[in-house]
C-alpha cells in the first residue's frame, strides 16, 4: 500500500516553524465556569514528542494493511499541528485520499444535529424540554405515560428507554424510516424514560422531524446555514449522491486475499440523516473539532457547548468495551450527541462511528483545547487504537500499543472477514 506524506504543521506555541492550513480562528469563549474557557497549556516538548510518535505509528499502518485509507488530525489551542493521510480513496485506481477527501461520517453525525437544535433553542424555536407529543402526531411508545413525558433532550441523550439500536436490522433490510418510527409502540422498554441509556439510530432521526415542524425547513438546510458555512465545511453535505459528486470522496472497501476491494456505499444509514447523514473531509472536520473546543463562539458559544457536552445518562458498559476504556476510563456517560469519559483522570468529549466500510472517530480534553479526529474507510481493529496511544502521549500517561502496531506485520495480505448469513447479520452501525 502506497504510503502518503505525512504533514507536521507545529504551532508556533511549540517553538517550531509553522504553515496554518486556514486562517486564524475568532479566539475562544472566557466564560466563567464554562468548560470551554481559555486552555490550559500542555507541555510544548510533550506535544512535539506526541507528533513524532504518530507519524511512527503512521509509517507502520501500511506493512500491516491497516487500513484502505485513512486520514487524521491533531489539534492543540485550536489550531491544526498536524495532518496525516495514508493509503487510498480507491485501492483499485489507486487515488490517494487528501486533507480534501469526502468521508462519510456515520455517527459522528448526531453532534450536529444537536448542535443545531441547540441553536434553534437559543432562538426559542424549540426547548430541550419540548415533549416529543406536543410535536410530532406519530410518537408513541407502548407506555404511553412514559410516551408523554419524552423530550427532545431524551431523543438527543440517548435515554428514551427503547432497547439499544431498536429496529437497526430492519432499516437495513430497507424498511423505510417512516414506517419503523411508527412502530415505536410495539417495543418493550427496558425502562423508564429518562432512566437509562439505549444508543439509538432511527429514533435519534425523530430529532429531524422535530425541526421540521417548528422550523418549517429541513433540518439538514439548518445545518447547512448555521454550521457548515459559518465553519468554512466547504465539502460537507448529507446523503450519497452529495457523496459521490464530491470532487475527491473515500470508496468504502472491504478486505479480501487480493487486498482491499472497494464497493458501492450503503444507502441504509442515510435514511436516519440526522443519525447518521453527514459527508465531510478532514478539513471540515478540524474546524468543525475548533468549534466544538469553543474556538468559535460567533458559532457555538460556550454557553450551548457547556450543554451539549454535560454528562447525562450513564453507560457502564462503555468501561468495558474495549482494552482502552478498561485501563484508561473511571466513569462514562452519554451527553448530546458526545460521550464524555473520565479519561486518565481528564475529562474526555468523545464520539465513534461506523457504516459498511467506513469507520470515524473523534475526541478531545476541554480543559486543553487538544483533540483528535480520525476518518478510515474500510474494516479492521488496528486504526481504532491509535487515537487513544495519542491521547496517552498528550497526557504523559504510560506508554501502551492499544492499535498492536508496533509488533512485527505478519499478514500479506488484511484478513479477510467470514460473511455470516444475512439473516444473522449484526447491524453494521453500533457507535
């Protein structure tokens, strides 16, 4: 696999020489008590070691065929110290992926829709305490008490009491949206409204069509005004065919004997548009990261940001779910659209995703301005410890390869996946 440059861009806080990918961003929210307040600063040698581990572990992916492509970024004090970009958009044609390549985003997707209902709460158009009945003709749950009390909050929070991923497979045996999330009333809960956590796609979608009716607009255009183009996302969209007219965008592939074979994306997920409907590169995605740091408050103060990143209901079973968040994580919780974590003792605002050949992650410490962000465009267990092996350096936690990059590559080949029968299929979106 081809390996692409990897760009260091050192702030000059570092003491390096530095080239900015974009202008300078508005300086960040001083709100007092605000999570998102001026950043306290982590050490400069710390960060600069952190950028030279990353590439190393960079250069490893491709003898170990990691990864069709994949880029990533770091940034500190809200600004982008570095970009890494590896392997390809299509391993047929061999087309690299770029800074500028369209991915798609899968669950990372649920930050803006919280984001803009947030905003349209600022504007009083909604609140997050508006009862999903008083709105939406259609919303019912076989607890119909319970069904009266549900909120937006609750939609956005991930605590409507359904079990998790409710009605996932059949959206992707391609039971239209419309039709599942009329059929909320004839799921079991598991509890109380408000009471418990249970990750959902298509009732997270509801959020939509909340705004659609107190808006009278789409809310993917609300999004559009109010986040991508205030952002500078100049190549993030919603749905496929914004996908695949983008001038450079990540085929997603899958693993076989011959390497990796890209395929046609999956229309499924994108029929939850608020789940899971957003396009954009890595760039978008570094000004997107800024502004959910509080590096644009003329976009998202701080005020909406303290909201969307408040720890909500907890979810223990994130502490297990993988050797990372066994060793590194003390408590866990879903916020709006977020996971928030207790991350080697620092608060972590966290988010994943995953589409059929598509995986994304995103995470950053408030309290330093410094995060992550991560966009791969095929299947495989090693890209998905990377991020934490960055975050360990930026805190000078031990050192642990979390992505088993850093053994001897035995594969000539990535391992290709064992197709289990359709009908026993697990759904192929979980974050």
């Amino acid at each position: 696999m081809q390996f692409q440059k990897i760009f260091l861009l050192i702030a000059g806080t570092l003491g390096l020489a530095c080239t900015p990918v974009f202008a300078a961003s508005p300086p960040p929210s001083t709100t007092p008590g605000s999570l998102h307040g001026m950043p306290q600063t982590l050490p400069p040698a710390r960060v600069k070691q952190t950028l030279a581990d990353y590439q190393r572990w960079l250069n490893r992916l491709p003898e170990h065929h990691a990864v069709a492509g994949l880029v990533t970024a770091v940034v500190v004090n809200d600004k982008v110290v570095f970009e890494g970009t590896v392997g390809y958009a299509d391993a047929a044609t061999k087309q690299p992926v770029t800074p500028n390549t369209v991915f798609r985003l899968a669950s990372l997707s649920k930050a803006f829709a919280t984001a803009i209902t947030g905003l349209l709460v600022e504007d009083g158009k909604l609140g997050w305490d508006t009862k999903l009945v008083d709105v939406l003709p259609y919303f019912k749950l076989k607890d119909m008490e319970a069904a009266s009390q549900a909120t937006v909050s609750d939609i956005l929070g991930q605590r409507l009491g359904l079990p998790r991923n409710t009605y996932d497979s059949m959206l992707e045996d391609d039971i239209p949206y419309e039709e599942l999330v009329r059929k909320l009333d004839e799921v079991s809960l598991v509890c109380g409204v408000g009471q418990c956590y249970g990750y959902q796609n298509v009732a997270f979608g509801m959020i939509g069509d909340v705004i659609l009716a107190r808006t009278g607009d789409f809310f993917y255009r609300q999004v559009d005004k109010r986040l991508f183009y205030p952002l500078g996302m100049a190549t993030a969209s919603y749905g496929r065919a914004a996908l695949e007219s983008s001038k450079s965008w990540a085929r997603p592939h899958r693993a076989s004997s011959r390497g990796w074979i890209p395929f046609e994306p999956n229309e499924t997920y994108y029929r939850v548009a608020p789940a899971a409907g957003v396009n954009a590169s890595l760039r978008d995605m570094e000004k997107w990261l800024i502004a959910q740091m509080g590096g644009r408050p003329d976009v998202l103060p701080a005020s909406l940001l303290d909201v969307l990143h408040t720890p909500g209901v907890a979810t223990p079973s994130e502490l297990h779910a993988t050797p990372w968040r066994r060793a590194r994580l003390t408590a866990a919780h879903y916020a709006l659209g977020w996971r928030v974590y207790e991350y080697g003792g620092e608060t972590l605002i966290y988010h994943a995703g995953a589409v059929a050949g598509y995986r994304t992650m995103i995470g950053f410490f408030p309290k330093y301005h410094a995060g992550v962000v991560t966009l791969w465009n095929s299947t495989g267990p090693i890209p998905s410890g990377l991020m934490p092996m960055v975050l360990d350096d930026l805190l000078g936690l031990p050192h642990v390869d979390w992505a088993n990059i850093e053994g001897q590559a035995k594969a000539s080949a990535p391992p290709a996946r064992k197709r289990k029968p359709a009908r026993k299929r697990r759904p192929v979106h979980r974050h």
